[in-house]
C-alpha cells in the first residue's frame, strides 16, 4: 500500500477519518473508512480493533475540545463505512466492542458502501 492509500483510512489508528457533531452539539460522530476486504480477515480484525481503540482514546482525552472547545459532548457514534460486507466473525467482535463501549456512551454504527 502506498502512503496515499493509507491516510484517512482503518489502517492509519492514528488519525481521526472524520469528525462532526450533531445538531445539539451534544453527539460526537466519528468516521471510520474501512476499505479493506476480508481475505486477510485476522489482520484486518487486528486493524479495526487499533483504529477502534485509537478513537475511544481519542474520547477518552477529550482530544475533540481542540476543534469543537464549546461543545458538551454527551456521547459519542463511530460511524464505520465498509466498502466490503464484514464476515460472521467481524460482526461478533463488533457486538462484543459495543457492548464494552456501551458505559463510555459510545454507539458503533456500521454501513456498508454500493459498489
């Protein structure tokens, strides 16, 4: 993978996709871009659990007042965009991050792009 096809994307756990708030600046709502496909389903488990980790850390440390200083965030969504549908084993461990993120008041909410 060249260094352009990495930024803004799931392999990149340091680096925010996207970031916005609701209408009532009371909801956070972060992007994560999942580009990859399943055939190397461990390694992009692996991937997706670093980016998860990376933006509840990113909750976590109130990083977000840096852009949004005013903004009394309630709870937050991490909103992952799949270009590829996500394997059985990928929808467990997604249920399993939101019931562990549940008590951060974080939501996961996965959408999978039309090719």
């Amino acid at each position: 993978n060249s260094p352009e096809e990495k930024s803004m994307s799931v392999l990149d756990e340091k680096i925010v996709d996207g970031i916005a708030l609701d209408q009532n600046k009371k909801c956070l709502c972060l992007l994560i871009t999942d580009h990859l496909d399943w055939s190397r389903e461990y390694d992009h488990l692996i991937a997706l659990q670093n980016k998860i980790n990376g933006y509840i850390t990113f909750c976590e440390n109130r990083q977000y007042c840096e852009i949004y200083p005013d903004a009394q965030i309630k709870y937050a969504v991490f909103e992952i965009h799949f270009l590829y549908e996500p394997t059985e084993k990928a929808w467990k461990f997604l249920e399993e991050v939101q019931k562990q993120v549940n008590e951060m008041g974080i939501r996961l909410k996965c959408q999978i792009s039309k090719q």
